[in-house]
C-alpha cells in the first residue's frame, strides 16, 4: 500500500490506498517516510499524520 501511494499516477488509487493505510494498518510507515517528497500535495496532511499520529 505505502508503494502505491508514492508511486501509483491514478488519483483513485492513490486515495484508496491512502484510505486502506489509514483504517486497516499500524507504522512504522518506512517507504512512506522515506518518499515523502513523491507524495502528491492533497495527500501530504494524511500522510504527515500517519508518520507521526501523536502531533494531532
């Protein structure tokens, strides 16, 4: 799914792997962490949460 959600061009599949990360799975989020920069700006806030969930 962190793959996906860094690499994939479709913005559907992009969401929906950001949306399947958030409710069905735990980090450490390392190739999500690792890809921050190829993540597309809408996404960023979701992602930035899910690298550190303590700072909401």
């Amino acid at each position: 799914m962190q793959r996906i959600a860094v690499t994939d061009e479709d913005k559907g599949i992009v969401e929906e792997a950001f949306h399947l990360l958030e409710a069905y799975t735990e980090g450490p989020y390392e190739i999500l962490e690792k890809n921050i920069d190829k993540v597309p700006e809408e996404y960023k806030p979701t992602a930035l949460y899910l690298l550190n969930p303590n700072n909401w």
